[in-house]
C-alpha cells in the first residue's frame, strides 16, 4: 500500500506520533521534549498561557485550504496570543483528532506545516496528543516568557492614548469573501485567509515601548478593539482616512460591491497587533489609526470618525 493510499486507520496512533516528531528541533529551553509524560522547559520569567481551537467546517474547510496551510494557521493564531501579552513564545503542545479514513498524507502535511510555522515564529513544539473523530479538530496550547515585563493586558487604555497596529487587517476577511463565493483570486487574499501572517517579534517591541493594553486581531478589528474599550473603561475613535487599503481589498471591494474598509474593521483571523501607547512612545513601523479618549455617557464605545460603524461588527462563533 502507497503512502497516499494509507489511511490514519492503517498507520495507527503511535506510528502516527513518530512520524510527526521525528526530526524536531528544540529550542535551548526545551529540557525535554516529545516523547515522555510531559515536556519540561526551563523558565526564570512567569509564563503566559494561551489555547486556541481549530475545527473542520468551523475554522477551516479541507477544501479551501491545503493541509500543510492549516498546520500554519494552527500555530499562527496561538502565538499571536503570546505576542499580544507582550510575550516571547518558547513551546507548544498540540492535540489532533480526526476520522480513521484521513488520509496520512493530509496528517503529514499538516505536521509539516506546524513544524514550518514553528521555525518561523521561534517556538519549539514540545508535544502533544491524536485520536479519533467525526471531524478534524486541533487544539493548540501555547507558553510564552515575559522575560522579567509585566503582561501587557486589555484594562491599561488611558485618555490621550493613541491606537496604533502592526501587520495586516482585512485580508483574510477578503479572502474568505472570495472563497466563499466559489472563487480562487486575488491569490493574495485567498492565502492570507489560509494562513495568517502575524508580526512576529513585535509584540515584545510594542511592550518594551510601554504598550498601555493589546490584543491580537482575532474577530475583527472593531470586535476587538471593544474588549480593550470596555476592559479599560474608555472610548476609542478610528480614523477612515489612517488605514491603508491594500490593492487586492479593493479589488474583493469591487468585485464584491462592498466597502474596502469594510475587510479592514471587521475581517478577522489576520491576527495583527493593534495596540495603545502614549503618544509619544508608539514604536517604528506602526501605523497610528485612531485615538483613545474618556467615556462619555454611553460608556465604553468604538467609533469611526466620530460615528457608529453601520455595517457588520465581526466575527461571533454563537451569532
């Protein structure tokens, strides 16, 4: 039997876990890695901990994403959690389930794209876990240092505050548009939906610059930037005229009849940092977009330009 006719049926779990670790590079804190009870990785800093889920026909569709893409994602979007907490991501653990009729292949290369995300992001794969079920399901767990900083969390917006992001936003959102519609192009948006591009290693620059509060950009710019809001107590106002609008935006814009900014408020899973600082200390390479200010009487608000955006507000899993 070839390997693409193989099956997760025909390979078994043990197999499975050896073909998937076999190989890995460890960084220096890992003490021990894949392969025992428990990974051990030495730490002096407290450590931030984050979870993220990815589900078939949830998160991602066979269909629309190769595996080895949704391998990236599955890493991507967990340390991008670490980044906004102003962390250094050092290990993860993953849990993979899926039916026994899964190809191997498919398994595979999912492995090889958590292993290709990981050398990007800087963070070893410790371990993990894989079992049967209906559908694809991956959990991902992730830790992060803070080398000796304090986190820097959603409560800490003050008034005078400016709002300032680094990576892309609305791309994924205007891939997804495209995708859903049947269609294959701007190849740009379509891969940037299958696998989001974090800025890496900026999360640290925006915490050594004394970030007030962050997040990483999940649900969509404006759902977003409401946990700040509503976790610091303050109002915050974008600016339409600050964002960039990327060319293949404004061709999913055209091609779709919709508003460009639209993909950028409220387009999610590019997982950017947007971030608040003082004035004077928003790092190099961030793009300024809006302002934060003192609640007034209808409490914590995101505005845009003054006013309520009118279209969609993000991304809900139970809406």
């Amino acid at each position: 039997m070839s390997l693409s006719d193989r099956t997760l049926a025909d390979v078994g779990e043990f197999r499975l876990i050896e073909e998937i670790t076999d190989g890995l590079t460890l960084g220096p804190d890992v003490m021990i890695g894949p392969g025992d009870d428990g990974a051990v990785l030495a730490v002096d800093s407290p450590l931030v901990c984050s979870v993220d889920l990815l589900v078939e026909n949830v998160h991602f569709k066979t269909d629309w994403s190769p595996a080895e893409s949704v391998g990236r994602k599955a890493v991507a979007v967990n340390v991008a959690d670490i980044e906004a907490m102003g962390a250094t991501p050092t290990g993860l653990v993953v849990g993979f389930a899926a039916p026994g009729e899964t190809p191997e292949s498919w398994a595979l290369d999912f492995a090889r794209g958590l292993r290709a995300e990981c050398e990007t992001a800087g963070v070893s794969l410790v371990g993990g876990d894989v079992t049967r079920a209906a559908q694809i399901a991956i959990s991902v767990t992730v830790l992060g240092s803070l080398d000796g900083r304090p986190p820097v969390r959603r409560d800490g917006a003050r008034a005078g505050d400016l709002v300032a992001f680094r990576g892309r936003l609305g791309w994924a959102g205007a891939g997804w548009a495209v995708l859903g519609r049947g269609f294959r192009s701007p190849r740009a948006a379509v891969q940037a939906y299958q696998v989001p591009e974090p800025p890496y290693g900026q999360g640290r620059i925006a915490a050594l610059a004394g970030a007030s509060a962050m997040i990483d950009v999940s649900d969509g710019l404006l759902a977003d930037l409401g946990h700040i809001a509503r976790r610091s107590g303050v109002a915050i106002d974008l600016h339409r005229e600050s964002f960039p609008i990327a060319e293949p935006l404004q061709a999913v814009a055209a091609a779709t009849g919709s508003d460009p900014l639209g993909f950028v408020l409220t387009g999610g899973e590019d997982h950017a940092l947007v971030a608040t600082f003082a004035a004077d200390s928003v790092p190099a390479d961030w793009t300024v977009v809006g302002t934060v200010s003192a609640v007034g009487e209808g409490g914590p608000t995101i505005t845009v330009d003054g006013s309520a955006w009118e279209g969609e507000q993000g991304w809900d899993h139970y809406a």
